[in-house]
C-alpha cells in the first residue's frame, strides 16, 4: 500500500480546504448555513475511471473535471457554488505522487471558485480512482431554474461551442482526424477540464424560464428539456456553434454527428421569455461568453429537429450518450 | 446491456421514491428546505463491492446498508433524517433483477425510516456496484454533536453490542467457527445490514457532550473521539458489551480482537457530562436500547487502554480498519 491512511489524508491534504461548519474535517459530519433570503441547492455526480476519464490521465485534471461537472449543474440552474462533500474512491496501487497531484486540482478549483470542501469520504475500490461529489449553491429564494419551466415561444440560446468535449474524447481515442492540430489539442484539454460558463449563472436567474447544462449530448439533452416542459424545438443547424475546423465538413460527417450527440459540452442550454430577450442579452454583454439563439419554443412536447438551410434533416441515431 | 437507460431507471425505480423539491428527479439538482430554526446536517459516505460488501450480497441488504451508514452518521451527532442523494456506479453485466432488488432495499428502507430521495446520479463504473450516498439531517440550532466536545470527567457510553458487524463478515469469510450456528447467523445478518440505533439521536442531541458511531472498529474509533475532544479513556474489559458467546473465549482470543477493533459496528459511543447522566438514562428507558457505561474521561488526550480485573492489559496492535 502506497498511501497514507485515511486519517492522515484527510489531516494532511484536505483539511487546508476544510469550510466553515466541517470541524476542519475532523467530524462525521457537517452543519451547513443557509443564508436568510436564500434556498439551498444540491447535486450529485460522481465520475469513474475508464467511463468518464482515463485511469491515466494527470491526476489533477480528474479532480478538476469532477468539481466542474458539478459546478456546471448548479450554474445551470442559476446557482452560486457554496462548499462540497467529496467521496474519493481509490484502488491500492495509486502512489501519494498521483494523491498530490489530484489534491493540487482540487485546490486550484478551490481557489478558482471560492469554494471549500465540507466533508466527504476516502474509500477502497478495487478498479478507481471514483469521484462522488456532492455539490452546493445558493439561490434567492423562489429563484431556482429547472428544465421543466420553459413555455411555447421561449427563445432558446445555447452558451459557447457544441462538441468541444466529446471530439476531444475521440482525438484522446485516436478515432478522430481534424485537420488541425491546434483544435485538436484545445479540444483534448476541454475534454480533460471542462469549462462551464459558470458567470452565466445570475443571468439564468434572472431571465431563464429554464435551463441543464449539456452534459449528456447537445440533441439529447435538447430533448430532455422539451420534454420536461412540454415543448419541442426546431433548430436551424446553421445557427448551431459548431467548431470552425468542421465548417468544411459534409453535414453527414462522423464528426458533426459526435458533435451534436456526443456529450461533455458543460456549455448551457436555456430558454428565456421572447419579451426578455434583450435585456437578458444586454446583462451578458460585460461577460465574454458567446450566446447563441437557436429556436423559438413550438408546441410539439419532446421533439427536437434538426434542418439544414435547404431544407435536409439531419438524422442523429445516437442521439446522447447512454449510461448503460 | 442488461439494464435500461438511465433515464428509463430514474422514471420507473426512483422516481416514486422522490422527495419534495426535487422535481420528481427530472431535473439536474435539487432545492433543499430548512426549516426555521433548525439547522442543516450533511454526510457523505459510500461502499463498494469487493470492500464494504460482497458483490453477491443481496441487493437489497447492499441498498440498506448504504442508506444505513450515512442514518448512522446523521443520528450519532443528534440529527434526524430528512432526505438522501444516490450516487450509483453500475457494471453492464448487472441485471435489472438485481436492480429491481436494490430498488427494493431503498424502498424499505425509505418506508421505514421516513426517506426519500432528492437527487443523484447513476453512471456505469468498470467494477462494482459503488453506492455513494449523501444524507442530509436535521438538528435544532445549536444543538448539533460532534466528536471534539467532551470534557475530562464526563462518563462514556456505548450502545448495543460490540464487534457483531465483524464477527458477521468473519462468518461470511469462514475464517471464524463460532460455537453457536444461531449467533453466527445474526452476526452475518448484521454485518449485512447495520442497524444502528437511531432513536438515540434525540438522547445525544439532549444531552451528550461528544458523539461518534463506530463503523471502523471499537478502539480505534474511541482513539478518535478521545484524540479531537483531548482526553483519554481507561476502560474496564469487563464493562465492554461484548456478545455472550465469546464469554467464555480467553481475553487475547482472536474472536475478542476482532469484535474490539474490526469495525462494521454502526452503534454509538458518547459522552455525558456527570451530573446529567441520571437524566439521560431516564429519558433512554422506553427506548429498548442497551446502554453500557464504559468509563469516566481521563486527562491523557487520545490514549484509550483496556484492562481486565486482574489488572492484565489488553494489547490490540491493529486498533481499526484501515482504508489503504
């Protein structure tokens, strides 16, 4: 066994990000504050090796991508990050070397967001490492965005690029050529450390109707939040933000498919009342983060179509990554 | 694949378990309630096959055993449960009657404890089945237990019996004979589901000091609680509630060694201050909860020494379970 015990773990690499309320990680539990004037928002997802990371890749990206994947779910729903409980499930052969690699990601995150670790859990699995978190926001009371709120003509926007992270993958798995480099190695480290808008946050607040990160799969997760609300969306594909390095490709690439199914965007998709619109748009000029309009929101519950300007449809078999 | 598509999972399985502010599961997060005056409890605690279970284990007691852990938690600092995330890694040659079964366990579990869940995430994982659970409780203001509070004359308490938990996974091993088939049989029992004693928790809310419950073994976990609170504990062997069939076993049998530090107890250990003690064991008495005074804190932080009558000195070298 190459790792210190699990009392000295915590006491020596987790307890410096100890929060408020945790007993420096020193207790089994922890006491959470939930400001006047506030609700508490809460959500849980967990990433394991050879599934949604490689068991080799650097230790502090591993960490990175299961703090963001979590932070990406609050600020979806117009959430502040608060604090998180971290349940790191490690096999018997990982080194301390690969442990202070992983604790630098979290603490870089830590000390990007603000945020602090209230509790959690080291445990032995026998394939690993597995990382459970636990993440938690604040919003004003009555303010929380699910994707069950959208209405019949909403506009839909999506933040930044489609398919960063799931191309990614696949340059990581050497299935994909792109003709250029460059893109090929910006898309790996977004694969790597996803970078969820998380400023968009008090917009969707303020503005959504409702609102998911596309985790899952741009299409698929479309589908979940037209379905959640009742509605369907009928999408241009030119007004899709696609990479640039597939603007040459034929629409029936392999690579615009991955694009729009393949998940691991953390990018969001939101809808916001027609009358809302500019100012909504207004309140994002100061953040640097591309908005795109996609559809006004039509009375078919769940469908989600995709149409090329001279009127093909494009057919996406696969259209989000399943579980199982 | 065996199994449905996680959204089909979530729908059909957990859904109807779903609890208040968690839109049904449908959404990506989860709002939490705190009621006024009350304050927000959390702990996160997750088991994985091969390490915390069997991965042949019954579903059902694997489901009851995850949820029981984090209940342990939650009523060993005073609190009581108000909801849980599921954090769930599956392997893609589970089948769905397994399934069907763990949902089972989290369905009983949730009836008989007044559960219900506000959130997770299933995701597939390389080996497992990894369960990782956040469980959220609460405590009035004020009234939370920790593990650092005792003070030097305050009297110790245990509940229950010690080492069942490890005797049972002993049997499950077939490393221990024990004279008794019965005994053995509900030692397994236990070691499969944990029944930790929940209706204390308004009993140390009143009026402990400190209070852990013990799933790590006996004496190390006493170390623990002896080391953040800084006093020391000099305990009787005779005053240990060890179960009767190991009476009659000479005091360094390995049996005794393994029910005094193998952990999987899930009772509690807590301190009262002496004056409150009277009261404390009268507001127990209709509980039907064995309570055992095991010693008065002394002023040697973190040392915890077991002696028999005749003065000899208990020598356990492996204190408590040890993750890496």
């Amino acid at each position: 066994m190459s790792l210190p015990g699990e009392f000295e773990l915590i006491e020596r690499y987790f307890a410096p990000l100890a929060s408020e309320g945790s007993f420096s990680l020193r207790d089994d539990a922890a006491l959470l504050e939930v400001p006047e004037g506030k609700e508490l928002v809460v959500t849980q997802d967990a990433i394991a090796a050879g599934v949604h990371f490689f068991a080799d890749d650097p230790p502090d990206t591993i960490a990175k991508k299961a703090i963001r994947v979590n932070l990406s779910d609050l600020a979806s729903k117009g959430a502040t990050p608060l604090t998180f409980s971290l349940a790191l499930g490690l096999h018997s052969n990982l080194t301390e070397e690969w442990l202070v690699g992983f604790v630098d990601g979290i603490a870089e995150d830590c000390s990007k967001f603000s945020l602090s670790i209230c509790g959690g859990d080291t445990f032995k699995v026998a394939h690993g490492p597995v990382v459970s978190i636990t993440a938690f926001g604040l919003v004003d009371k009555g303010s929380y965005t699910s994707r069950l709120g959208a209405s019949v003509g909403d506009e839909l926007f999506v933040s930044g690029q489609v398919g960063l992270g799931a191309l990614g993958l696949r340059v990581r798995k050497g299935t994909v050529n792109l003709p250029d480099q460059a893109s090929a190695d910006s898309f790996l480290s977004r694969y790597l450390v996803p970078e969820p808008p998380l400023k968009l946050a008090s917009t969707i607040s303020d503005y959504a109707s409702a609102s998911m990160d596309i985790s899952d799969g741009f299409v698929g997760d479309l589908e979940k939040l037209a379905a959640a609300s009742g509605l369907g969306f009928d999408i241009p594909f030119e007004s899709i933000p696609l990479p640039s390095v597939l603007d040459n490709m034929p629409q029936d690439a392999m690579e615009i498919s991955v694009a729009l199914t393949g998940g691991d965007d953390y990018q969001f998709i939101f809808t916001v009342p027609a009358e809302r619109v500019d100012d909504m748009l207004a309140s994002t000029k100061a953040l640097d983060i591309q908005l795109s309009h996609l559809a006004t929101a039509n009375d078919r519950p769940g469908s989600v179509e995709i149409k090329t300007a001279d009127g093909r449809h494009i057919d996406l078999s696969n259209k989000s990554w399943r579980h199982f």
